[in-house]
C-alpha cells in the first residue's frame, strides 16, 4: 500500500481559498480571524527586538548599497546569533520559531537592510533546513540535520541559462563508474546565497537506467568543481549575494539525492509547499517591510511639507493616497496573518493555495506603494538618499526602494506566469477532470447572516464579495465545459491570468474583512475604515478585470507579433520611417 502524501492541491481545496474557488465564500472559517498566541508572540517579539539592536549596532545598509556587498564579518556574526536558525528546532541549536514568528523577524530585518534580510529569507524558506521535513528518516536527513546544526548557510539552486522550472533541466547527474555517487555537470544562473552558501539544494536531471527525472541533490559548496562564475549585478537588491554557478564533475554521494516517485521535484507533494513558503518570507515579508516605510515616510512628509501655505494633509487627493496605501499594508497584513498564523509543517498543505496567491497579491501591492510614494514625495523622492544626505535633508531612499520593489515581481517567479500557474494548479484543479460542485452553482447564494462587527459598508462589500465568488465559480465551470481538453483552456493564457487576478482580489477583499471583523470583535475598530478603503479601490479593480475577460473580441495580437516583431518589418518600427511620411 502507498503511503505517498497527497499533493498540496488536493489538501488545500479544504481550505478557505479551495473553497473559493469552488464558488463558496465560507465565511465561518475566517470570521474569528487567527491570533497569534501569546507566548509566541512574546518569543517573536523578543527575537525582533533583539535583531533589532544587533542590526542597529552593525549594520550600514546605505554602505551595503554603495559598495555591493554584505561584509563577511557581518555575516559570520549573524551566524554566530542563530539568525541562520531562526525556525531550526532546538534540538539543533535553533531559535525554535514558528513560521509566522520567523516571517516577522525577516520582515524586521529587510525593514532595516533588505539584503541583509534576503540571505535569512533564502536560508530559512529554501535551504537545507526548510526540507527537512521532505527528507524520509535516514542517512539523507541525519546528513542535512547535522549540517543544520553546524550552522550552515544555505540556498536552493534551480534556474538555468534556459530559464526556470523547466521540464528538463540541463544541468545533468549521472551515476559514477563505482556507484557511490551522482556526478553532476551544468551551469545555474539568479541562485540566491548562491556566493556565500556552504551548502546547496540542486536541481538536474537524473538519467539512471534508461530513464530521467528531475531530482534534488544536496551539494557542499567545497567540492572539487563546483565554481562561482561571478556575482550578478543587479538594478536593485545591490548587496545580495546572487551568483552564477557551474557544476564540473562535481560528485555527490549517493545518499545526498532526495529520493522521489515523480518525475519532476514540483510534483513532489513535500517540496511544492515549501517553495510557497520560501515565496512567503522571500517576497511577501519584503514587500510589507517596504510597503511600511513607505507609509512611515508619507507621514513623516506630510508633517513638514506644506502647499499654498495649508499643510499637505489637508488636501483631499493627498488623504486619499496615504489612506490608500495605509488601507493595502492592512490588506497585505492580512493576508499574511492568514497564511501563516497556526501553520505547522503538518498543515502547510491546507495554506497551500493562499501562500501561492500571497507572492503576486503582495509583490503588486508594493509596486502601487512605492509608486504613490513616490508621487507624493514627488523630487524628494526622486532624488537618492545620498544627495538628500549631502544637502541635509532626510535621506529617505525612495528610488532605493522603488529599484528594490521592481525584484518582487520577477523573484519567484514572473508575476503573469505565476497567475497562470496558479490558475492551471488552483482555481481550475477543481473543474477538470469534472466539477464535482457543479449542480451547487446552478442557484444564487444565498446572503451571509449580517456580521455585527461590520459596518454597513463594509457588510455590503462581504456581500458582494460573496456575489462574485459565486460569478467566478460559474465562469470557470462554463469555461470548463467549452473545453472538455484542459490542455487548449491552459493554452488560453490571458484567459487564466485574468481568472487567476479576479481570485487574488476576492481572496483579499475576504480576509482583510475578516481581520477587521475580527479586531473589532476584539475592541479594536480602527481597521474597518481600512478594509472599507481596501474593497472600494479593489471593487473598481474587480470591474475591470471583468470587462476584459468578458470581451467578445480582441485584437489580432499574434498577427501583430509574427508580422511586425520579426524579421526585416522590424526595422519599419525603429527607424524614423514613420516621422518622415
């Protein structure tokens, strides 16, 4: 009998987004919206406070960005305090934290010096210690938690020159003439800790008897041809240790490959949520810990800068926008309480759906921050922190951030591609091979009992949140059965981002009402204006992204793109043909 655990899809559709994407807004699993217990919460809080005056004493991030580089010395001290350890059980010599207490702490950090806060994040989401937990008991995950203990610092390698997450990897492992081990031989591009990691999980295709799969293989940096081609230089993120790599008959013994009965390690039930969480601390915490500041400077603007002799807070577009963008860190917040608060390895699976959906919610979110920010604080903002520094201004980095947050949307994965991925793995898991819900869409839902702790805005914005959960169920299902081959529906990629992003918003929309709710059960109504701000802008979204995937007809965009992209018509674009007729 199989004991192989079930995919992370099948689990999650138990879960508040599964069920939203079957057309049920199941109000009852988050209207008492998780708190943090407090005895986590003061370990949490103790950790952050402590990182804090560390970080405080020994870290320049304005030097970190001028020169490029994390000082080794200001690593090996991280090291030295166990932030390299921070959700490594105690056993090991680790912190012990909960994933959503090693969030906060990395969200703490990246507040201070993002760089600094990625090496944590890339460590603690996809390195040796997160896949522990996939490793089956024996001599692979007695290796790797000895490794863990010895305070290694660690990353995933998976991209290629080819690109990433592709079906074939192109670095290769083949057995060794004795049989001991994997050699492995090709080239990794964009790996984080890539520079500075002691220990690498690695991605190649195993060919072994006649047969190939897409293994993972835990790989000491210190091995005889394994190299740094060089470090990647990059718009934003300056200091992080991302790398380029090759792998020249570097031998792995053979007891360091994650043994696997899929052919790719993304079907891998174990490993697929945890690349979801890596997303979480990597991307998610960045983007609040930004988002924050830039909140944090918008105030601080708006108290020593004034306009028509009236200060800058007493214009109405002026509110409008700090309030926005005080209304999506709420949101964002949100969101990240949901998927991580309670979350144990063992139910990871169940937040599957909603930390895949946190990466683009949250990565996107951040961009309307950083960009209004930057309308707001207008040529201040514009200038870099140095010359602001130089003429004594406060050195706000704004262009600093905005470089920084650009990274979000492409690191783990390119935004659109990821709404796709998402909605193939997801929403549309639940309607292929058949909906088994189907008969439960064919009457309207019913309205939720009224929620008293509420406004009446924001009672209407739940219920119409409920409306269109319903809409995009009836839109999946009918787009399901228009194309029984689920193959030409995933071909119909502007179709799924569209479904994917309609998703992203109701999921938001849902929990951030839900916290509101919740903290104001709790005596604590300041977040229901909040969420009423939040569901306005995100109901304009909604609309739009309904009236495109609505349209009965579109542009001849292939056309466009085979006839004027290629070949010599490209150069009617780019030359001054156009001016001169």
């Amino acid at each position: 009998m199989s004991h192989e655990p079930l995919h992370p899809a099948t689990r999650s559709r138990e879960g508040f987004l599964g069920q939203l994407f079957a057309g049920k807004l199941r109000w009852d699993l988050v209207r008492a919206f998780p708190e943090q217990d407090a005895e986590e919460r003061r370990q949490g809080d103790a950790v952050i406070a402590e990182v804090e005056q560390f970080l405080q004493a020994h870290v320049d991030p304005d030097e970190v960005e001028r020169t490029g580089r994390i000082p080794p010395e200001l690593r090996e001290a991280l090291r030295s305090r166990g932030y390299y350890k921070l959700q490594v059980e105690r056993a090991l010599g680790g912190r012990g934290l909960s994933m959503l207490n090693t969030f906060r702490v990395i969200e703490a950090v990246m507040s201070v010096c993002l760089p600094v806060g990625y090496t944590l994040a890339i460590h603690s989401g996809l390195g040796a210690g997160a896949i522990i937990e996939a490793v089956q008991d024996g001599p692979l995950k007695d290796y790797v938690r000895g490794r863990v203990a010895d305070g290694v610092i660690s990353g995933w390698a998976d991209t290629e020159p080819i690109g990433a997450s592709v079906p074939r990897a192109s670095t290769t492992a083949v057995p060794s003439e004795d049989g001991t081990a994997y050699v492995l031989n090709g080239e990794k591009v964009f790996i984080g800790n890539g520079s500075i990691a002691d220990l690498l999980n690695v991605t190649a295709t195993l060919q072994e008897d006649g047969r190939e799969q897409i293994s993972l293989f835990v790989v000491e940096t210190s091995s005889p041809g394994f190299h740094v081609r060089a470090e990647h230089g990059l718009m934003g993120l300056r200091g992080l240790p991302i790398a380029s790599l090759s792998f020249d008959n570097v031998r792995v013994p053979k007891e360091r490959m994650l043994a696997m009965s899929q052919e790719h390690w993304r079907n891998t039930p174990l490993l697929e949520p945890l690349s979801a969480l890596g997303r979480m601390y990597i991307i998610v915490a960045a983007s609040l810990a930004l988002s924050k500041k830039c909140l944090q400077w918008s105030r601080e603007f708006l108290h020593r800068r004034l306009a028509q002799g009236r200060r800058l807070g007493d214009f109405d577009e002026i509110q409008r926008q700090v309030s926005a963008t005080a209304a999506e860190v709420f949101a964002m917040e949100s969101v990240a309480r949901w998927s991580l608060t309670g979350v144990t390895a063992d139910t990871l699976p169940l937040r599957w759906f909603e930390q895949v959906a946190a990466k683009n919610i949250a990565s996107l979110t951040c961009a309307r921050i950083a960009d209004r920010t930057m309308s707001l604080l207008a040529a201040e903002g514009y200038e870099t922190s140095e010359s602001k520094a130089a003429r004594g201004a406060t050195p706000v980095p704004l262009e600093r951030t905005l470089r920084d947050a650009r990274a979000f949307r492409v690191a783990g994965g390119v935004d659109f591609l990821v709404d796709h991925k998402a909605a193939r793995e997801g929403l549309f898991s639940l309607y292929y091979p058949t909906a088994a819900h189907a008969a439960e869409l064919e009457s309207p839902p019913a309205p939720l009992p009224v929620q008293e702790h509420l406004s009446p805005r924001n009672r209407e914005h739940l219920q119409h949140t409920a409306r269109e959960v319903h809409r995009l169920a009836k839109r999946s299902l009918d787009l399901s059965r228009r194309s029984p081959d689920a193959g030409a529906l995933h071909a119909r990629q502007r179709t799924l981002i569209l479904m994917n992003q309609l998703c992203n918003e109701l999921f938001t929309m849902s929990v951030t009402l839900a916290h509101a709710s919740a903290l104001a059960s709790r005596g604590q109504p300041q977040a229901d204006a909040l969420a009423d701000i939040y569901c306005t802008a995100a109901r304009y979204r909604l609309e739009d992204l309904w009236r495109q995937a609505d349209a009965d007809a579109e542009p001849d965009f292939a056309g466009v793109s085979e006839r004027w992209l290629t070949g010599d018509t490209l150069d009617f674009l780019l030359s001054d043909v156009l001016i001169r007729k």
